[in-house]
C-alpha cells in the first residue's frame, strides 16, 4: 500500500483538452487535491476514479465542461466514481461556475454526514451540488435534505447503514423532492 500522499495543491489549469484533473486506480492511495483554479477544462474539470483516502477541499472550476449552453454534451465540474469519503472534513468548499453542470458527481460511500446541496448554474461562482450517477451508501451519518432540494439518481439506492434521514419542508408547505432518473437520461456523465 503506497505510504505517500499524492498532493496537488494550488495550481492552475486553463484551457484544457480534456479533464484537468485525472486521477486513476486511486484505491489505497492517500490523495490531496486542494486549492485549485481550473478554467476551461474541455470535460470535467476534476475526476478522480476509486477515491477511497481523499480530501478534495476549496477547488474553483469553472467555464469547463462544455458550458450550461452545451446541450447533452456536458461534464460535471467534478466526477468522483466509486468514492469513499467524509464530506464535512474531507470533501467541502469546492465551487464553481458556467460548467456544463456545476455539480459534484458520485457515487461510493459517504463516511459521515452529508448535507444534500441542489445543483444550479448560475453565473457566479457558488458551491457545486450533487448528483449521484449510481448507488450511494451513508455509513453511520445524517443525511440532510433542505426545503427545495432535489435529490437526484441517475442509477442505483441511497442506502442509509446505521445513520439517519433528516427532510425538512418550507414554510409554504413546499417539501423536499426525491428523483431517480432512467440510465438513459446521463447528461455529460462518461465512463
């Protein structure tokens, strides 16, 4: 088992190909990718495949993955399959802004509690929102879903193992939303 942290910390990508951040067979490895501005990735500005050590903290991308006027061509700004991860210590503060989906993909494991944010493109630079493009297991947290929120599956359960479910409405009698959306339906999202 690899003893070293793989670090990317406080770069700058611009203008990119493909993905700016590519990150492979990632299981077992302790990965750091914190601080970085990213613009103009031609697909995900960030992917990081079996993620199971990381901590993905204050990353800024934007402009990258087609743009929202892309159509079905567009990437999220960051996809993270099959991830195992705290995302209130580990995963947090990351951002963006005019990306095909200014959203964080997953699906994996979440290690603690997990505040559901609802994606949305907006043209300043705000927190990226979840989809999960498969199943996603809460191990021993909370699960959060605010008045509005969407929760949206592109494929596969949300299991909850010895944690909880908290839904809270709107005063308008507006209620949290759940979604499962056909494999079919997979904007941007490629293996």
């Amino acid at each position: 088992m690899p003893s070293t942290v793989l670090r990317l910390s406080g770069d700058r990508f611009m203008s990119t190909s493909a993905e700016a951040i590519l990150g492979q067979a990632l299981g077992g490895q302790a990965v750091w990718v914190t601080d970085n501005r990213i613009q103009g990735a031609a697909t995900f500005g960030i992917r990081l495949l079996n993620a199971d050590q990381l901590v993905l903290r204050n990353n800024i991308v934007a402009g990258s993955g087609g743009g929202p006027g892309a159509g079905a061509g567009r990437y999220p700004a960051i996809y993270l399959p099959a991830v195992s991860g705290d995302f209130v210590q580990n995963v947090r503060g990351n951002v963006g802004s005019g990306n095909g989906l200014d959203a964080l993909v997953l699906d994996g494991k979440v290690t603690g509690d997990l505040t559901w944010i609802t994606p949305s493109n907006a043209a300043t630079t705000h927190a990226l929102g979840y989809l999960l493009d498969g199943g996603l297991t809460l191990q021993g947290g909370k699960l959060s879903v605010g008045p509005g929120d969407v929760v949206k599956s592109l494929g596969g359960p949300i299991t909850i193992n010895g944690g909880t479910v908290t839904a809270t409405g709107s005063s308008t009698g507006g209620s949290p939303t759940s979604r499962s959306e056909r494999q079919s339906e997979r904007p941007g999202i490629a293996g």
